[in-house]
C-alpha cells in the first residue's frame, strides 16, 4: 500500500512540473538565410544584421538597438517603444504591423507590409519610400526631417504635430491624405 501511495505522490508530483518555457531568440550580430520559428529580439545596445532571414514571430528592437534587415520575411510586428537607435528596413515583407515609437532613424524602402506603419515620436529622420503598406501611414510628433515619397498605401497617409512638416511626394493613396501629408 506503501508504495503505492508513494508511486501515485511521485506521479501527481511530476504532472504539476510546468514544462520550460521557451525563451525569445535574440540577435547581437547577423544571421543570414535560416529560418526562426519564435520572436526575435536585438538586445539593448545590440546591433543585429539580418539578410534573408524568415521569422515567424514579432521582431522587438531595444533601447540602444540597431537593425539593419535587407530581404527578411516577418510574419508578425516589427516593434519598438523603447528608445531605439536607427532601423534600416529594405525589400522585405512584414505580415503585421511596424510600430517605432520613442527612438531614432527609421528607413524603409522597397518593403511590403501587410498592416500599417506608424511612427511616433522619433528624434532622428526618417525615409519612406516605395513601400506598398495595405494599411495606413502615420508619422507623428517627429522632432527631425522625414521624408515620405512613391509609396502605395491602401488605408489613409497621415501626418501630424511633426517639426518639421515631411517632405516627398507620389505616394498613390487610396484613403486620405490628411493633415500634413495632404500635398504628399
């Protein structure tokens, strides 16, 4: 009876063991054409050079973080709010959203996203060009140049409390052009 007791103790012990949890990969360096099947994340004051990478996941950038990313394929967000130093995205596609709040130098050019881009409160300049984004642009409160040109936008083009006004032009928008990216 003893050991029984005990055998069914040790089980129930083992069943209440939460398996690992699987932890974000990170990128402090470059990774080239591979595959990574969870979030990424540049760790603070880490830059990280992607080419050609897949991710299927959000991609997070940290305070001091730089990411230059040339022909990767994200099927989630590109997100930052904490104080980025610059993000260089080009000729890629993003399934979600890329959200860049409260940092640095933003590029984008020749990119496909699937969601909107929204840019807010960025002290370094930002480019805009030639994306096709099937949701809207936003630019807001920036406090350098941004320049917003040839761009397909499927929702609205919106720019608003930026110093300076963005500069740019020919983005084919099937929404609105409002605020300060009326004559864009």
């Amino acid at each position: 009876m003893k050991t029984s007791m005990l055998s069914t103790a040790l089980v129930a012990a083992l069943m209440t063991v939460a398996a690992p949890a699987w932890a974000d990969r990170t990128c402090s360096g470059s990774i080239g054409a591979e595959t990574i099947s969870e979030n990424l994340v540049v760790p603070a004051n880490s830059t990280c050079r992607l080419n050609g990478t897949q991710i299927d996941g959000n991609l997070e950038i940290k305070t001091g973080a730089k990411l230059t990313a040339k022909q990767i394929k994200l099927n989630g967000n590109l997100e930052s709010d904490d104080g980025f130093v610059s993000v260089d995205l080009d000729n890629s596609q993003v399934s979600g959203n890329v959200d860049l709040d409260d940092g640095g130098a933003v590029t984008l050019t020749s990119n496909r996203i699937s969601g909107n881009i929204d840019l807010d409160d960025n002290r370094a300049a930002a480019l805009l060009r030639s994306n096709q984004v099937a949701g809207n642009i936003e630019v807001e409160n920036y406090r350098a140049n941004s320049r917003i040109e040839r761009n397909q936008v499927n929702g609205n083009l919106k720019c608003e409390d930026n110093r300076p006004a963005p500069t740019g032009g020919n983005n084919q928008v099937n929404g609105n052009k409002e605020q300060q990216c009326q004559s864009l």
